[in-house]
C-alpha cells in the first residue's frame, strides 16, 4: 500500500489512431503500469456497454474510448455506434448512483489526431480529478502499484 | 416477438434487497431480439447490480446466466444443478418466462426485471412496433393484413375515426394511422369494397371467454 | 316521442345545442344550462365525459333535463363501457324517457384526466348504432335473446367531414346510414368549401335521403381560440381566412365576430341541400346559444303536437 491515490484507467482505442501500434503500447504500459490498462479494437463499433462496466467493476477509476474522426471510420459508422454505446453506459452507471464521468469518449479530430501516448497522459490526468471509485473502494488497499 | 423493456434500476434493486444470493438469469429467445433481456443486457445488468452493491456495501453474490428459452421447461431444466446455490432469480425473461421458471423451481423466488410489453415486430434496427393483440381470431385478411385491434387507438373494427389526419393517429402524431394504411393498402389490392360492409362485433370470447387460454394438442402430446 | 324526430320529419331546419354536464355533482349547474337553451332550441345533446374528463353522467344529467321539460340527446361513448353496460344503459335510457341517443367512439383516454385507464372499446360507434336499432327495431339485443319492451330512441351518429381520407368519409357516413343511424350530427363546420364536397358525396349517393343531417358549429370566442383549433385539435379544419378575420378585429369585439361568422355558417348550411339542421356546439359559452339562433332566423321553434 503506497497511500497516495493512483486511478486506473481503462482505455478503449481503435486501432487506426496515431502511434497506437503494438510496440507502442507496450513503451507505454511500461511507463504506466497498474495505472493504465490499454485495450485495442479493431474499431469502435465493436465496443460494448458491458466491456466499460466490467472495467469499472473489476479495476478502473474510469473507462474511456477513443474512436477514429467522425466520417473517418473504416467500417463507415463504428465511430457513431460507440457514441451511443457510451452514452448508454453512462445512463447505466447514474441509474446506480455512480458518476457519469467515469466513461467517456474521445474523438480523434481529423485534423490534428492526438497519438495513442498523449492520449494516455491527458486521460489519466483527467481521471485523477476524479474520487475513488466507490465501486472499487475494498479492493484499492489491496491493489499493487509498481513504481513507475 | 415478445417485447420487452428493462425496469428501471431501482426497483430492480428494491425487489432482490431482501435476497443475498442471485441468479440473474437472461433469455436468448424474443427479449433477446429486442435487447432487453439477452446474454448481452443479463452480464450488464449483473455488472450494474454488483457496482450499486459494492458502493452500497452490500454483501451479496450476484451471478449471471443466459439459457436459450426461460417459457420452455426443457430449457428451464437445466438450471437444476445450479439453482440451489441462489436464494431468488432475477429473471430477464418475459411474463411467461419468468412464470415457467417459477413453475420449475417452486421455492424460489423469481423476481422480473423486465417489463413484458407486446406483440410486436422488429421494424428497424432500435424500433420494435405492437402489431398484434393475439386476439385468437385472426381478422387480417379482411384488412388488408393491418390489424385494426392492435394498430387503431380505439381497436375500431369500422374506421377510421374522425381524428385521422394526413395519415397520422390523432393519438400520438408520430404514429401512422392504421385505417389510412388499411385503406391504402386495400386500394392497392383493389379490395376496398371490403370495407362498405359492417364488421360485426369482436369475438372476443376466442381471448378472454373462459380466463386464460390453453392450446392442447394430443398429436403432440406424449 | 323525440321532439327533434318530430321537428326533423314535419321537414323544419331543426336545431340542436350541446351542454357539458358539470365537474361535480351540483342538478343546478346542469338546469341553469338548461335555462339559457330552453325554447333555443330543440333538443340538447348531453355530452358523455367529453375528451375523457370526468363529469356528471351524461344518463344523469339527461335525467335533469328530461325533467325540466327538455329533449335531451343522450351522447354515449364506447369508450368506457363494454356492450353489456351500452346495452343496458340504452334500456335504462329510454325506461326513463330519454328519446335521442348519439353513438360515439369517444376521445381517447389518453386526452383526460384519467390517463391511466383501460380504453373499452368493446365495440365501435358502427357496431353500436347497429346494435341500438337491433334493440329498437327487432326488440333483441346482440346474440339474438329478445326484449319484453323495446327501447323507444331516436339514432344519431356523429360524422367528420373534415378527417382523413376524403373519399373514405361518405364509405363511413354511408355505413353509419346502414348500421342505423337516424340523424347525423356533424363535426364543427369552418371550411364551408369541403364540407360542401363530402355533402356532394353523399348527396351522390343519396345519403341525405336515408340520414337526417345536421352542420355542426361553435362560436369562437377569440382569435386564440381559432388558432388554437386549427393547430391543436385533431381533425378540425380551421381555414387561415377564418383565423385571420378573427385577428383582425380588437380582442374585445371578437367574441361579436366570432357570433357573426356563426350565424354566417348556419345561414349557409340552411341554403345547403341535404343540410336539415344545425347542431350548436357552444363549448362552455351556452349563453351565445340564444343570440346566435335569433341572428340566424331560427326563431321561434315551431310547435309541435
């Protein structure tokens, strides 16, 4: 038990964003640890409301996706569908009492598209504004961080 | 299908406070086709129970299962080497499903966390629509294959009303008008003159004449 | 006998009024009605929980107005009662001397106050009027067992010339004819130009020959009250020309306006042939009822043995 307060975030990221290639990731959940558990998918579209709940309930402080820019999906419209999948699981988790904020989406903009590390920073920054989760509460104490 | 919609959280939550150990138990049959109460919505179901549990610090066990159909004992049977472990099933069937599985497992609860709604077909994707009373008498064929009982407000067996408007139902402007599609359709088969004669009063004995109803078929019987 | 049956058959233009039954229990609030229309016109409609709102039974407040020497039209609707209720509350109608009756679907349930109740319609208003001149004609009610007394009552049903589809609505009028309907009494007239057309419709097939019709109108009250009936209620048809002309008077003449485009209506529909009444539906403004059946010429209201 280290004592100061370290959220894990799940990360959902299709796979066509910027510098999201295996050997990136694994660079990054080194550099992260516990703290970071990197999900890649195919496409967003196949992202389900039951992966972000699992991933509040078993481990994270928060659950986001990141999806490919609007009208730049390989698969026409997965970007669209895990719009309204997140949606959905936020109106899950507030039905429970649980912050809507711990699931989230991200869209890439077209533009500038954020690469896969800074992502991670940001969203791990933002989840740190976050409470514990009172999901997890039992389970924190427990957990193992390695030092990063 | 039968349709179906999930019952809000909480009294979903108020209903198994009394139990410690659940079965939350999905049907892969018709609440499935309508994503109320399939394999998909029985694990997020679980996984929203144990979070409120866990916030709330309740010590329960709640575990989840899907099986092909909940309204047909040969399925319901299979739960038999698991249901001891379980003091109530959440049950994500419809009325009938969670009525069988009662009939099966006598002192277990089985609580609903659906509400059964309808006869309906699968429109789209996302829109399920009632299109059928099961009325034991089926009157189709003199309306053009629109059921006036199960799409007319008012069951009118004689409309359309006088709250028809540019095909929309005077009711719920967003849905259509079942005379004027009767009629349109009708039309379209050069049939209207079915519609000069009057329709005689429902039957409605073939419904509702002795309670509720019971189909026996020796042919198909053991 | 029905007073309006008489008017009707002597071939005077006949006048009907409608009168809301109160939101309470009080035999006052339904004689007061009574009062303003008594000799206005022939008979009074008594409105059966109009757009679902629970008010004084239409069998009750008809009972008052029997009573107070009038002739009510008893308005029923399938809404709330299954055919056993209708039936039986026809015989009690005319067991106490009720002699009209008008056979409706009803307002959905939905518009009330009473939301949450179960629609009935166990039968349609054409399966109703079939059944009422079942009874009334051949003294048997649905099933075929017989009636020691026949009820006495004088068959009205109600037609929009106004809903949708056009060409449907005669079908519907001439079914109502055949199912039994005596008198027709149609839904508020503003677009004088299609009511003609459905009136041609039915002339064509000589249905003003077999019903007895009478042109519904309400006196609007404002410019607010047009519009409101153009955009809000189903299956009204408030012509632009008519809201306009109502705007363009001040709001405290419009009610005068409002009289005037009435007795407008009704002196077209007099002219109109096929047309053998007007049915006033002066909703909670009772008291225009006398003013506008004096403009319009229809008074006094003939005797009758």
């Amino acid at each position: 038990m280290t004592g100061e307060y370290r959220p894990t975030v799940a990360l959902f990221y299709c796979q066509n964003i910027p510098q999201s290639s295996e050997d990136h990731r694994r660079v990054l959940e080194k550099k992260y640890g516990q703290s970071m558990r990197l999900f890649p998918i195919p496409c967003s579209g196949r992202l389900e409301p039951i992966h972000l709940l699992r991933a509040l309930e078993e481990f994270a402080e928060a659950a986001y996706v990141v999806t490919c820019p609007e009208g730049a999906c390989r698969y026409l419209e997965g970007n669209r569908r895990a719009m309204k999948r997140v949606q959905r699981t936020q109106d899950i988790i507030s039905s429970i009492g649980l912050e809507k904020e711990r699931v989230g989406i991200i869209i890439e903009s077209s533009e500038a598209p954020e690469p896969l590390g800074q992502l991670a920073e940001r969203l791990l920054e933002r989840a740190l504004k976050l409470a514990p989760s009172p999901v997890l509460k039992g389970a924190m104490t427990t957990k193992e961080h390695p030092s990063p | 299908m039968i349709t179906a919609e999930q019952k809000p959280i909480q009294e979903i939550r108020d209903m198994i406070s009394p139990y410690k150990k659940i079965l939350v138990l999905g049907c892969n049959s018709c609440v499935a086709e309508c994503a109320a109460g399939g394999e998909k919505e029985t694990a997020m179901l679980a996984s929203a129970l144990r979070m409120a549990a866990k916030m709330n610090e309740e010590d329960v066990l709640i575990e989840e299962k899907a099986i092909e159909r909940q309204c047909v004992k040969d399925f319901v049977i299979l739960l038999d080497d698991i249901i001891d472990q379980y003091d109530a099933v959440l049950s994500l069937g419809c009325g009938a499903g969670v009525q069988a599985v009662g009939d099966m497992f006598y002192e277990v609860p089985v609580i609903p966390a659906l509400n059964t709604e309808f006869l309906g077909e699968t429109k789209e994707q996302g829109l399920w629509l009632e299109n059928c009373l099961g009325c034991g008498d089926c009157m189709l064929y003199y309306f053009g294959g629109i059921c006036p009982l199960a799409r007319c407000s008012k069951q009118l067996l004689n409309g359309p009303c006088g709250g028809s408007m540019e095909g929309r139902c005077e009711v719920d402007p967003d849905m259509p008008c079942a005379w004027q599609m009767i009629i349109d359709r009708l039309s379209r088969f050069g049939a209207l003159e079915r519609l000069e004669q009057v329709y005689p009063p429902k039957d409605w004995s073939k419904k509702q004449g002795v309670g509720p109803r019971r189909i026996q078929r020796e042919d198909q019987q053991r | 006998m029905s007073r309006l049956r008489k008017v009707l058959d002597s071939g005077e233009f006949a006048v009907t009024a409608e009168c809301g039954p109160p939101k309470g229990a009080d035999p006052d609030a339904v004689l007061r009605k009574a009062e303003l229309l008594k000799d206005k016109v022939d008979s009074i409609n008594v409105t059966d929980n109009q757009t679902a709102i629970v008010r004084m039974s239409s069998l009750a407040a008809c009972s008052l107005l029997k009573s107070a020497g009038l002739d009510p039209v008893l308005q029923m609707v399938v809404r709330d009662r299954n055919r056993i209720a209708l039936q039986s509350d026809i015989l009690g109608a005319s067991a106490i001397g009720i002699r009209n009756v008008l056979c409706l679907s009803g307002d959905h349930q939905v518009f009330g106050n009473q939301p949450q109740s179960i629609g009935v319609f166990d039968l349609d208003s054409i399966q109703f009027l079939q059944v009422v001149k079942g009874m009334r004609d051949e003294a048997v009610i649905l099933g075929g067992e017989r009636l020691e007394t026949p009820p006495d009552l004088f068959i009205g049903a109600a037609a929009n010339p106004f809903a949708d589809p056009l060409s449907f609505r005669v079908v519907r009028l001439a079914k109502k004819a055949a199912a039994g309907a005596d008198f027709i009494q149609t839904q508020c007239i503003y677009n004088l130009e299609r009511f003609g057309t459905w009136l041609k419709m039915a002339r064509d097939r000589g249905l003003t020959e077999k019903v007895y019709i009478l042109g519904g109108v309400t006196p609007l009250k404002s410019a607010g009250m047009a519009k409101y009936m153009k955009n809000r209620v189903a299956g009204m048809d408030v012509p632009d020309e008519v809201v306009k002309r109502m705007e363009g008077v001040p709001e405290g003449k419009q009610r005068e306006e409002g009289i005037r485009i009435c007795v407008e209506t009704i002196q077209a529909l007099k002219e109109m042939p096929g047309v053998k009444g007007v049915h006033i539906m002066a909703i909670e403004w009772e008291e225009a009822v006398g003013e506008i059946v004096d403009q319009a010429g229809l008074l006094p209201r003939p005797t009758l043995e």
